[in-house]
C-alpha cells in the first residue's frame, strides 16, 4: 500500500475515533464541571419546587471536584444558608435530595411551629395569602414569605398546631450543614436525620426548564405533554 493511502486511511480512522468520542466528552465534561438534570419526585420543596419539576444544577457553583471521587479539585466558595442545594443523602448515598439550607458549621438552628430560630434569633418571615398550588387545594396550609441571608423564598406549614414538625436546638458541627424542606411538615430532613457532610454536596439548583403535573402512563419519566406547567419554565430557583 502506497504512503498517501496510509495517510488517508489514518486520517479516517482519526476522524472517525473523534466523530465519535467528541460528543461523549463534551456530555459528560458538561455533566460533571457545569449543569446537571434532576426531576425532582416528591413535595418536600412546595411551593419552591413541585413534583414533575425538572430542574438544572449548577456544579461549578461551589468547586469542581476530581471526576469519579468527591474529593474537590478547587473549591472556591462555602454553601450559605437560604440556598437550595442538591446533595446526596447521608443514609444512603446512591439516593439525591434536595433542600433548602437553614444553617451551617458553628451555627445553632431549630424550628418551632414551622418557625426557623437560627443562632437565637427568629428568622423574619410574615403571611403570603395569594400563594396557589397548581392542581391542589391547600387550604391545610399556610403559606409565609421568609428572608434567610437575603434569600427571600415561600414555605408552607400545616394550619394544625398537632400535625407541625418541630425540631430541636441543635449546633451544626464543622464540615457539615443543616437543611429543611419548604413544605415544613411534609419533609424528611436534617431534622429527622441529621447533618449533612459538605462532600456529599452536588450543587446548587439553578433553572426549573421544565415542569408538568403528570408524566406519561406508558413513560413515567417522560412528561405528559397537555400538562406542562408553562408558567414555570426556565424560571429561576430562589
């Protein structure tokens, strides 16, 4: 075989070896440094978050970790409180949560009635009386506009006093934070099972790009078309 059809047909294969694993690592250089998919599947974050939303998260907002550890590579900022984080859960690391965090290291936090008392202090919050839930009733809850470290966001706590999760005082210990759900009584959280290790910290999440009240009979991952929440797309998570 002659010297130029050599080159050709290297030059071929090469492209061909890049046609195909170009995209490969763009996929998954996006994946692991920048922005995520996750489809959040319960009601812990209403009216923040619903079910069926589907939401980007935001990687790189914290560091960058070495791929396949979490071990970070560059770490440049700290979770702050009032955030709404996804994170891996501590009793069982293969399943993701997502919450919004109410303190971190060297802070006291606890909930009475649905009121967050961070470091000794109650978290500002006053009555939301137009707050509508899509397809629900909600005349079980009230809703309230809370501000935690300039984060203003919307919870939601049962109007029975008998049906409130309260939590105890506790003192967040170093490398850890505390997260609760905005759907207060509705959500399983650091009140039930404790810290959470800033490792198992995914990112924080960014955009809702898309959102529906139910998905398919036939593709329950998929969403059903003539129930898409049009009002929700690409808003922003605060």
């Amino acid at each position: 075989m002659s010297e130029k059809k050599l080159k050709s047909k290297k030059s071929t294969w090469t492209r061909a070896i890049l046609t195909f694993f170009a995209p490969l690592v763009l996929v998954f250089g996006f994946r692991w440094a920048l922005y995520e998919p996750y489809v959040i599947p319960s009601g812990s974050m209403i009216p923040t978050l619903l079910i069926h939303d589907h939401i980007f998260v935001n990687k790189w907002a914290y560091g960058l970790r070495i791929p396949f550890t979490e071990r970070w590579l560059l770490n440049w900022v700290k979770p702050k409180p009032g955030e709404v984080v996804v994170f891996r859960y501590p009793g069982d690391r293969e399943t993701f949560f997502v919450k919004r965090i109410v303190a971190v290291e060297g802070e006291t936090i606890e909930v009475q009635a649905g009121q967050l008392i961070r470091n000794g202090e109650r978290v500002e919050r006053w009555p939301e009386n137009e707050m509508k839930i899509p397809d629900e009733d909600g005349s079980d809850f009230e809703y309230f506009k809370e501000n935690l470290e300039s984060h203003p966001f919307i919870s939601r706590s049962y109007r029975s006093e008998e049906s409130r999760r309260d939590g105890e005082k506790v003192k967040v210990p170093a490398g850890h934070f505390f997260v609760v759900g905005d759907n207060r009584d509705e959500s399983h959280d650091s009140r039930a099972w404790g810290f959470v290790p800033v490792n198992n910290l995914i990112g924080r999440a960014g955009v809702i790009w898309l959102s529906c009240n139910s998905t398919l009979p036939s593709a329950p991952f998929i969403c059903d078309p003539t129930t898409i929440r049009w009002q929700r797309l690409f808003s922003s998570v605060k």
